[in-house]
C-alpha cells in the first residue's frame, strides 16, 4: 500500500487531544490527507473544538473534553472524516512570495554551503531560488517554517554547534530542508540569506503570514531593496504578495 493511501490511526494525547496519524514518512501525499482534513474538521467544527495542529505525517485535534462527546466517539467521528478526503498534493496551493538577498553579512554560511555542494555561491543562490517549496509544518518558534521541495543538490548538514541567536528573518537550509527564521532565536541551520519580511507579529492580524499547507517561492533581491522592503514591512498595514500560482514542487 502506498504510503499517502494507508489507513489512518488515532493516537490520545492527554484529555483533550486526539492525534490522526496518516503515515511515518515526510510525503507530500500524507501531508496533503493532513491538510485536508484540517479544511474538513474547521468548515465543520465537532461541539468542543478548540483547535488543529498539523505536522509533517499528523493532525492533532484539540478539544474540550467537557463539552465534547467522549474520545471514543470522537475517534470515530475523525475516523469517518478521514475517509474520501480531497486531498490534492500542495494543500490550499497559497504562495507566499519571500524576497530574499543572500549577499554579504546578511548569508554568513553561503560559502559554507558552496564549499559543501561544490557548487558556487551563485550557483547556489540560482538553485534554491529555482523550485517553489512546500510548508509541511510550522514548530521549534512561533511561524518557524519546515519547506520540503529544495533541490537535493544543496542539501547540507546543520552546523556542529549551533548560533545563541540567529537574526528574524534569516532564510537557511538543515538537511534536506530550508526554512525562515521567524523571530530571533537560536538555531543550527545554515544561513545562506535574509528576508526583510516580518515573518511573524504577535500584534498583527494575522500574527503569521505563512501557514502549513501553503508554498513559498524565494525571489532574490540585492541589499539596496531589501533595505526599502524592510521599511515597507514595517509598516503595520503592510501586506506580503500572496498568489495561487505555483510552479510545482520536485522531490525525489
């Protein structure tokens, strides 16, 4: 059986949370069921709801136990939900664009990461801005970002000790992965550039810009319009450039 195909198994995670498992892989196809029945439980709530959770293979659903039917029930109310699901590979298909500049202090491991590829630091920037990567889950900080889709040629290792504090913003790649630094945080990841969007506000509505489920397309720019975009995003009323239209995401 494919493993986007398997039957679902819930998992109880204390009173109030139920865990709908669809597989034990990172799999575009298990990702999309995990979406979709994220869409399907929140256009319809169950009396009780509070809340989802995705995560790369899994959906957490968050409920008040008294007023909620009891777990074995709801087990099967999600049971039945997560037959017949529409599950198309890309989640809502929402993409977000990310201009990014990877030049000078603002990507201190982008040498690194040629060195490691044997790949140029042009060559680099080329690929990972090329193919349109997915958001499977966010987690680790507040919007932190885990994309899927990066070309497989820059895949790197996660530095040996980890940075205290890496700048919001920072655009990396862990493994087989890349991601956005949300806010300023510790982290391992290789820094390869910097976006001058606010990836994340307590503040704002919507506090996050990019949610599982949606793409992100990398989209280089140099230092004297990152520095514009940053005073543009400052602003509170600023809004990022949300599309539909998504060049398609290549795994192997």
């Amino acid at each position: 059986m494919n493993a986007s195909t398997e039957s679902p198994r819930i998992l109880r995670a204390g009173e109030g949370c139920l865990v709908v498992e669809f597989g034990d892989a990172i799999d575009l196809g298990i990702n999309a069921r995990v979406q979709a029945l994220r869409r399907k439980i929140e256009a319809n709530p169950f009396p009780g709801f509070i809340d989802t959770v995705p995560t790369y293979r899994s959906l957490a659903v968050c409920f008040d136990a008294l007023k909620s039917s009891p777990a074995d029930r709801l087990e099967k109310l999600l049971l039945r939900l997560s037959e017949d699901l529409v599950a198309e590979d890309g989640g809502n298909g929402e993409l977000l664009i990310v201009p990014t500049c990877y030049e000078g202090e603002l990507a201190p491991d982008l040498e690194r990461v040629a060195a490691h590829t044997g790949l140029s630091a042009d060559e680099v920037v080329r690929r990972h801005a090329a193919r349109d990567c997915y958001c499977y889950m966010l987690g680790f900080v507040p919007g932190y970002s885990y994309l899927g889709g990066m070309d497989p040629a820059l895949e790197t290792p996660r530095l040996k000790e980890p940075r205290e504090k890496i700048p919001a913003g920072s655009v990396a790649i862990g493994g087989k992965q890349t991601g956005i630094y949300p806010i300023d945080s510790p982290g391992g990841w290789n820094l390869i550039g910097m976006t001058p969007l606010c990836m994340f506000d307590p503040d704002r509505n919507p506090a996050i810009f990019l949610n599982a489920g949606m793409w992100v397309r990398f989209v280089p720019i140099g230092r004297e319009e990152f520095d514009r975009l940053a005073r543009e995003a400052a602003d509170p009323g600023w809004k990022p450039d949300i599309t539909n239209q998504i060049k398609g995401l290549k795994t192997e």
